[in-house]
C-alpha cells in the first residue's frame, strides 16, 4: 500500500521523506491556507522532497474553469504534479479530458461506491474517500471502503487506484491495509504513530542499558 503523505508543510513532507517510506503527497486548498505559504512555492518545493505523485487541487466549479486551472498549473508545476477535482458532474467532465490527454487525476470528495466507480470510469488516477468524515455522521467510513475493494475484484478492466483519506487513527490504516487498499494518506501525527510503540522504546532502553554493562565491564569492541 502506497503511504502517502496529506500536508502542505514543508517541514513535515521532509520529516516523512527521510524515512524512506513515502509514496506522494496530497493537498488542498483548506492545507494550503492552513500552511501559510505561497501555493506555488509550497508544491515545487514539496515535489524537491517526494518524487511521487503531488496532489494539487483546483477550485473552480466548472468544466471549463476546472480544465483551465488544471492546464495551468501543470504548465507551472513540476511534472509529478497530479491534478484533484471534486466528485461533480463538472469534476468528472474535466476527469475524463485530462484523462484522455494523459494527465493524472486524483477525484476527491468520494462519499459513496457510486462515486467512486464514476470516477474510475472518467479515466481517474486515483479515487479518494473520506473515511473520517463518513464516520463523523455515525455511519461505519470503513465500509465504504470494503465495498469499494469489492466492486473492483469484480471489474478487473478498472486501474484506478482507491486512496482512502481523511484518515482519523493508525487504526484505520490497518483496516484500509486488510481491506488491501491501493493507497492511504494521513496527517503527520499519524505516520508518528505507526512508527512509535512503547515496546520498541522500552526494548531500545532494555538493550542500552544492557550495552552500558558491557562497556563497564571493558568487553565491548573498541575502534
């Protein structure tokens, strides 16, 4: 499963990247506010940290101004630069044109299988539900997400990939990583805590300490 990175702060994109374990980055609008950068400035200087794919999104409502948005910046953005368009009769349209002239698409806003299988047929790069935000109204976001990995066992002609996002919990990547999901993108403070558990701490101190024994003792390897 590709782990892909939801932030538009520089800072966190370099914290993720040198792991080694990132795959992409998504953004919008409401991250980029949230970041306080230029929004050129802040995707050229993200994809100088991730080669993967970059979400950009538009914010124009219509065919036209959507198509025109998304020529633009991948005429001002680098080239891994994908573009983000929401669920919408307008959003599709543009899908499928981009689509056709080889442009990546990432179609957000997914709230029901529907959707997503809409949008794979416009020719979508990627499909983004929105597990957290489903939960938020008391319906199970999982099982969206279940459905839609069912629906595509059953069309294998279908490529796009299925990015879960509004991703709450390390939880919920573990149900998307069962449910064999494409792709998940999560804030930072999620990617923090799938990487710490207090066992591994507990056994980093255990083996310290044992070491700091060893050394006293004047048997460990010396340069």
């Amino acid at each position: 499963m590709e782990l892909i990175l939801d932030t538009a702060v520089i800072e966190e994109v370099a914290e993720i990247a040198e792991w080694g374990v990132l795959a992409g980055v998504t953004t919008n609008p409401s991250l980029i506010k949230k970041s306080g950068g230029d929004f050129v400035q802040t995707v050229h200087a993200i994809a100088e940290l991730c080669s993967g794919p970059i979400s950009a999104e538009v914010v124009a409502t219509d065919v036209e101004g959507m198509l025109r948005e998304a020529h633009e910046l991948k005429r001002i953005l680098p080239e891994n630069v994908i573009i983000k368009v929401p669920c919408t009769p307008a959003g599709l349209a543009a899908c499928k044109s981009l689509a056709d002239q080889g442009i990546g698409v990432n179609v957000t806003l997914i709230f029901s299988a529907a959707q997503a299988l809409l949008a794979a047929q416009a020719g979508a790069m990627y499909v983004s539900p929105f597990i957290g935000r489903i939960d938020d109204t008391g319906v199970d976001g999982m099982q969206l997400i279940r459905e839609i990995m069912q629906i595509w066992t059953h069309h294998s002609h279908i490529t796009t990939k299925v990015l879960a996002a509004s991703i709450r919990s390390p939880e919920h990547v573990h149900q998307c990583l069962l449910a064999g999901v494409h792709s998940c993108t999560m804030p930072t403070n999620i990617f923090r805590q799938l990487v710490n558990h207090p066992l591994t701490d507990k056994g980093i101190e255990m083996f310290l300490a044992d070491w700091a024994e060893v050394e006293a003792r004047g048997d460990a390897l010396r340069p």
